[in-house]
C-alpha cells in the first residue's frame, strides 16, 4: 500500500517493457523482489542496480498506464510501501491504476499554487466527488471541482516543485487511482435487493 506522498522524482534510464529508472531515495533499503510505485504503478524491483532499478512491466501495464508513453530521461514519481509503522499522510492508494486521464492544462494562481484540470474517462466519473481523494499519477490529490468531465485541483508549490507535473503539455497522458472505498460501496450498494427505486421523496420519509 502507499500514500500518494511522492519521495524522489527518478529518471528513465531505458524504457519499454524492461523499464530501468535511475534514482537514490527509494532503493536505500530496497531488496530485490521490493514493490515501488513508478507514477503511481505499483512494480516489482526485478534488478537493483547502484543508481537505481529495474522493473518488468506487463502488456496489461502498458496498456493501461502511461508506463508505455515513457522514453529515455523522462523523470516519474517514485515512492516505497507505506511502513507498517508510518503516517497515511495522503490516502490508500493501491498502485493499481484505473485508467488514463488527459492532461487539459496547468494555470498560475499566484504565490507558486497551480491550478490543475484533467479530463477523465466517463467510467470513472462515478467514483470522483467534490473534496474526495484521487491519485493522478501517483500523487495524492484532493477534488477541488468537477464539470463536464474535467477534474481540477489545486497543486500547492511542495507538489509543483517535488513532482512531474510542471513538465506535462497538453494532452499527455497521467494515471488515474480512484479511491478504493468508492469501488467498494458501489459494489455493496449493486447487491442490494431494493424492492422499489430510492428516490429523494424516500429518502426525506427516512429523516434524510
């Protein structure tokens, strides 16, 4: 499990379905076999090297993540497992990316803050809330508003400063983590044997 606190921005040594990412922080105290979330992926240290790690990345990651979009010295967020011990500074996030979003733009609010606006698949628009959690490119981020399909939040100058996202252009593509209470209660409310259809008017005879 991790915190979407990222620790270290690492660089793309070789990329591919081999991927190799030169970094310090996150390879310190990591044995072979270690989980490292790569832009929110979790992956699996196949080789440790002195600068760094190599990791395998299956089609399905490719696929799914911006992992397959990477080239030699792009930099991505890296960050360990959560220690047993240790503070959830951000929120659960599992490294298994949802889906991809599209990087709509980066607007100056003044004082080093940015304005960030995603565009988001319609399938995982029922899993985003206003003030709720989401993982954009393994950083842990807060929903400041939604509309038409476009996520925004507010990137603070430690987010702006210690991650990847003031090197996106339009367009690109950056990994979505729903937060996984969302996905539970969906499917707990999906197994409910409701005799009639909940409405507002039910609710209130409720006391809601």
């Amino acid at each position: 499990m991790f915190t979407g606190i990222i620790e270290e921005l690492g660089t793309v040594v070789t990329a591919g379905a081999r991927l190799r990412v030169a970094c310090r922080t996150v390879v310190s105290d990591a044995e072979l076999g270690a989980s490292i979330a790569v832009n929110g992926v979790c992956l699996t240290a196949a080789a440790l090297h002195e600068d760094g790690f190599s990791a395998d990345l299956a089609p399905e990651t490719l696929r799914r993540s911006n992992l397959g979009d990477l080239r030699a010295g792009a930099r991505v967020n890296l960050e360990r497992p959560l220690a047993a011990n240790g503070r959830l500074n951000g929120h659960i996030v599992q490294g298994h990316v949802d889906g991809t979003g599209e990087f709509v733009g980066l607007d100056a609010l003044g004082e080093e803050n940015w304005w960030l606006r995603i565009r988001v698949p319609d399938e995982l628009d029922k899993y985003l809330v206003f003030k709720g959690s989401i993982a954009i490119d393994g950083i842990s981020l807060t929903i400041a508003g939604i509309e038409g399909g476009v996520l925004s939040a507010t990137i603070i100058p430690h987010t702006f400063r210690n991650t990847t996202l003031g090197g996106y252009r339009a367009g690109a593509r950056v990994n979505l983590e729903c937060d996984v209470l969302a996905k539970h209660v969906e499917k707990l409310l999906g197994r409910l044997d409701l005799k009639e259809a909940l409405t507002v008017e039910k609710l209130r005879e409720q006391g809601y």
